[in-house]
C-alpha cells in the first residue's frame, strides 16, 4: 500500500446541499450513502437506494378550479375576492396575520429581550438524509465527513454521538459489561469507493473523525462491525480494519463485536 500525497488529500464537512452533493457512491449499486437510514431508525432503516430521497419528491400540478357551465362557481369563490367584512376590526380580516403567532424575532418584539443566537441548519427544504446528518449541526456539529482526492471524492465516514443513532444503541444494549459513562461517540459508517482502496484513505478519514470527536469533548468512539459480511455490503468494515486503525476489542460476539478507541 503507498501512502497517498497529503497534499492532494481535502476532508470536507457536510453541512449543505453543496457538500451532501459530495457523498461518494456504494461501491454495491443497490445501496446508497444518500438514501440510508439504517442506523438513525432502528426499526425501519435501510441501506437501500430510494430514489426519491435524492431528487426529492416531485411537486404536484395545481388542481384547476370546479367550473358550471365553463363560468365559476361563486360559491368556492377565493375568500381574497370576497368583500371585506365591514364590522371586523382593521387588520382583522382575511389573510391579516395572527397576533398570537407572531415571531419573536419579527421588527416589533421586546427591544430589551435579548435575541437568540441563529443555530447552522440545513433546512427543512434539504433532502431527508441531508437533514439527519444536519440535526446535529447547532449542537455539536456535522455528522458526516468526505475525504478528497485529487479533489475526486474518495471515501466517507458518519459518525456523531450516540443518541443520534437507535440501532447502535440497541446494539450496544445487548452487552451490558460496556461503560455507561462517559457514553461514545460512534462511527456508524466507514466506506471507499472502489477506486480509492488500497490507498489507505478510509485509515487518514477515521483518524481525522477521531480526532474532530476528541476536540468536541468526547472521550472515546466505538463501532459495530458486522463478521463475515461482504466488504461491499456492509457500513462498518470488519474488525481486522478497526483493529489497524487503533481500536480494541470491547466486547466480543460472534456477529457484531464492539470495536472502542479510547480519545483521552
């Protein structure tokens, strides 16, 4: 294996439409980084590809307005054409705003409150998976990371605290010999494309992961490697692969070992 040129190497954060755009392909066509909920929903994740999750859902076409005669019926006429009631106070009309919903932050709120700092989001309009790797980015900050090549896209990590992922804790649930505290963060997904293997950049992509989870102040990481699975079909490598990169043995199994690298 020859060590790649760190000066073509660029780890990028997720944390827009722009980056999520980054995300490198399964090297498995049936699976998908962009579309996968598997470890964020511990009873209907998946790792398959959904289409509709990446161009997002078509808007439908407006439906044309009901018509007697070809003249409109002036019973579903838009209240906006109606007149305006006459003993409805000013402002009280349709369409005036709400007094009870006002914004807090809108020109007319209390001058002396202090104002809320804006937290990073993705917003609500992001595609699903883009808005589960930005849930955490007010907090403690992006869950996701893609390692560059020669500015090529060449592997990607997921990662973040434990309480971002139900099916790694109901993984790690079923060893109760684990530390409860201070709780990990975890890796729930490590992947090269296939024309970046071999280079060790999966191994320079985790240790920079480790190193962003031990400055936001977690004191280790753990993951949930699958024995025997097919390299492209699995999220988490295999033990051997965590081994080398400085994790342990926490708790073994058969099927689903716990693999712990301490950060402090």
């Amino acid at each position: 294996m020859t060590s790649p040129d760190p000066n073509s190497i660029a780890i990028v954060d997720v944390t827009d439409g722009s980056t999520f755009a980054l995300l490198p392909p399964c090297a498995d066509p049936g699976f998908d980084h962009r579309s996968c909920d598997y470890w964020e929903d511990a009873d209907r994740g998946s790792k398959a590809i959904r289409l509709a999750w990446i161009s997002g859902p078509s808007s439908p076409a407006p439906e044309p307005k009901p018509t007697v005669g070809g003249a409109d019926n002036p019973f579903l006429a838009d209240l906006e054409e109606r007149a305006a009631n006459p003993f409805a106070p000013p402002g009280r009309g349709p369409g005036a705003a709400n007094p009870f919903l006002t914004d807090d932050d809108a020109a007319d709120a209390n001058p002396f409150a202090p104002r809320r700092a804006t937290r990073p989001s993705v917003g609500e309009s992001a595609l699903p998976k883009l808005r589960l790797l930005g849930r955490g980015l007010g907090v403690v900050g992006s869950y996701a990371k893609v390692l560059l090549r020669d500015d090529v896209p060449a592997a990607y990590c997921q990662f973040g605290p434990l309480t971002a992922y139900p099916r790694a804790q109901r993984t790690r649930d079923l060893y109760p010999t684990l530390p409860d505290a201070p709780l990990p963060a975890v890796i729930t997904c490590i992947a090269s494309t296939a024309a970046g293997r071999g280079a060790g950049l999966a191994r320079i992509l985790v240790d920079a992961v480790c190193a962003d989870l031990e400055q936001r102040g977690f004191a280790a990481v753990e993951t949930y490697p699958e024995v025997g699975a097919r390299p492209d079909a699995t999220s988490a490598a295999t033990p051997a692969f965590w081994t080398a990169v400085g994790f342990a043995v926490a708790a073994a199994d058969e099927r689903f070992p716990v693999m712990r690298r301490e950060l402090t």
